[in-house]
C-alpha cells in the first residue's frame, strides 16, 4: 500500500465540492446590506451550481438556496430508492414525477430549522396488478433513503400511483 493511502472502508462514502461566496460587492460584509448572498458551488465533473440565499434572507431568488437543495436532496433520494425497490419487488415504473413541499421554521433568534417535508410522488406502473406493490415500496424507499435517514424531521409521503391506460 503506498504512504498516503487508505484502504476503502466497506460501505462508506466521502464526498466533496467547494462552495465560493462571490458577491462581495466592493466593501465585503461592512454591513448586512452591503453584500450579496451568492454563491457558487462546485464538484469535480460536475457543472458549477448558482446559489444565493432564500429571497426572505436577502438572497437572489433566481438561485438555488440551501432550503431548495435540502428539498431537492430529499426528493431525489427516495425516487432513486423508490425505482430500487420497485425492481426488487417487481414493479415496473413507467413514470414518476414528486412535487415535494417543506416546512422551515424560523426560532426568533437568527436561526431556524425544517419541522417537515412532504414528499408527493405521482407514480405509473406497467400494469394494474402492480399498483399494491408500488404503493408498499414507497415504505421500503423511505428505509433505504441516506438523505431521509440523516434528518432529524419527519418525511412524510402522499403517494400516488396507478397504472398505464
């Protein structure tokens, strides 16, 4: 094994990116109004990611804000555990589309935290025959999800799913 190598642990992950504040305005952060909140996040292979922070913060509302990314994060992990589980138990998707909704609550004092997200997944299966085992996998999904398993909220689903005419 060469000097500045580790042996790959079984089942763990790293991930890495870069987040680079580009909206200083001239004074930097001199007052709160004098700086803008953007932001550009990059990982290698990627594209790069505008974000901001959320209009309310004085954000710009034409990026992506950390709200929007904690949501995204959510919503593409259990699809991408939902489409897992269906395999597994047989289901063949034919499409799915979530819109998914939170809750952030603000504590009075500058900080905050999400009390809820709801995930809204409109599924269509192959065949009728499926639909029972599409609506179960939504469970096993939400078992499998990293991003649902490392939130301290509840994710709640509100699942749809019928099948091809």
């Amino acid at each position: 094994m060469a000097a500045n190598s580790t042996p790959h642990v079984l089942g763990e992950h790293r991930y890495a990116l870069t987040s680079t504040w580009t909206g200083n305005s001239g004074t930097g952060t001199s007052g709160y109004r004098d700086y803008r909140r953007d932001v550009t996040i990059d990982a290698e292979g990627k594209p790069e990611l505008l974000a901001s922070a959320d209009k309310p913060f004085r954000g710009d509302p034409g990026r992506w804000n950390p709200e929007d990314m904690l949501l995204a994060s959510l919503s593409e992990c259990h699809l991408l555990s939902y489409l897992h589980a269906c395999v597994t138990a047989g289901v063949v998707v034919i499409s799915y589309r979530d819109q998914a909704t939170g809750m952030m609550r603000e504590n009075g004092s500058g900080g905050g935290a999400f009390v809820e997200v709801t995930l809204h997944p409109e599924v269509v299966v192959a065949q009728a025959s499926m639909i029972d085992a599409a609506e179960r996998a939504h469970r096993q999904a939400n078992e499998w999800c990293f991003i649902a398993n490392s939130v301290n909220f509840p994710v709640h689903h509100e699942a749809t799913v019928t099948a091809q005419s």
